[in-house]
C-alpha cells in the first residue's frame, strides 16, 4: 500500500458522507485508485473506528454506506420525525421542483443544477413520500429520482405533463444544463490549448531554434 492509501479509512469516510447512500465496494476502488483488498482493510479499520462513536458502517453484500448507531437511533428517529413534520423549506421546494420537471434525474445531476450537496434534502422528499428512487439503468451504482404517485395524488393530476407550464420548464431546465457543459468544454478546451501552446513553445526553446 503506498503513501497515499495510508489514510484509506479516513477517505472512505469522507466518500459515504458525502454520498448519503450506498456505494458499491468497486465503486470505491475506482475512485480511490486502490485494490480490493486494500478497500476491504479500510473498511475493517473505518468499522473498528466507528464502532464506539454515534456513525456505524453499515455492510449489505457488495455495497457499504454510514448510517446512525444503535444508541443514537432514537435521536435520529426524532430529526427525522422533525424533518417530516415541519413545512418544506425553499431548498426543499427548489430540489422538488427539480426532481418534477427533470425526474428521472440522478443526484449529481441535481447537485449540479443547485450548486450544492442534496443528499439530506433528497431524503427528506423521500421520507415524505413525495419522491421516488428508482436503480439507474446506465449506472448500477447510482439511483434516479422521480415524483410519486403520491405527490401526482396531492397535486390532483393524472400525468406530470398535466403541471403548469411543464414544457417550458423542462425545456429551460435542459437549456441551462446543456449551456453550462458547453461552458465548461469550452473552457477545459481553452485551458489544453494553452498547455498545448506552452509545451509548443518548450520544444522550440529547447531546440535552440535548429533547423534539421
């Protein structure tokens, strides 16, 4: 294991948090550069770690995610009953909006759109029963977030397309994704141009000018 591996455990650690849902072990050895083996000493270590603190590591076949001990369950039962109970929150409303005119949507895309982690709000909409997670059929790793019935119930409509100004909505929701891509390619473009040009440059300097 070298130097940067060392630290594995921690890592993993900040991964799951982050994630706010099950991650597949391979998932882990990709992202982390390491063997399988080398995750699943991790994981030993992040489990022994965690084992006297109010996070567990929880294990269920391949897949590994953080949830609340045993003894601080009850007070984790009480947020979320807390969560449930209050009104939804602008955050909440924006990620629902999202999920209603972009679903199926996944979480980073969702986290793109807002700038910021949703992975609490998301649970929230779910606990509530206002949103539905569902596998993604590009990525076994990830799920897609789409509205439930319950939700089409509330709102007293038959179809989703029913919601007011929908296709304007989805259409301006796709507009913004797609022009803050081209954005970013532009961009990255514009960053290997200029290294391609220094490194142009590099090679000149370096051959005194010489013509062969």
């Amino acid at each position: 294991m070298n130097n940067e591996n060392n630290n594995l455990d921690a890592h993993i650690e900040a991964i799951l948090f982050v994630k706010g849902e099950p991650m597949p072990v391979s998932g882990l050895v990709k992202i982390l550069n390491a063997t399988e083996k080398e995750i699943e000493g991790a994981l030993a270590v992040l489990s022994e770690k965690l084992s006297e603190r109010g996070i567990r590591l929880v294990r269920k076949e391949k897949s590994v995610t953080l949830a609340s001990s045993p003894e601080s369950s009850e007070f984790a039962r009480l947020l979320l009953e807390d969560e449930v109970d209050s009104k939804l929150t602008k955050v909440g409303l924006e990620t629902l909006a999202i999920v209603v005119y972009k679903g199926p949507v996944s979480r980073p895309e969702i986290d793109y759109i807002r700038g910021v982690n949703s992975a609490f709000i998301l649970r929230n909409l779910l606990i509530r029963g206002l949103v539905e997670r569902i596998a993604n059929p590009n990525d076994s790793r990830s799920f897609l977030y789409k509205p439930s019935f319950k939700l089409l119930q509330y709102l007293g409509i038959g179809n989703i397309s029913e919601l007011p100004e929908y296709g304007d909505f989805n259409k301006k929701m796709e507009e913004f994704v797609e022009e803050s891509e081209s954005r970013e390619r532009d961009e990255k473009g514009q960053e290997q141009q200029e290294q391609n040009n220094e490194n142009g440059n590099e090679k000149i300097i370096d051959s005194g000018g010489a013509v062969s």
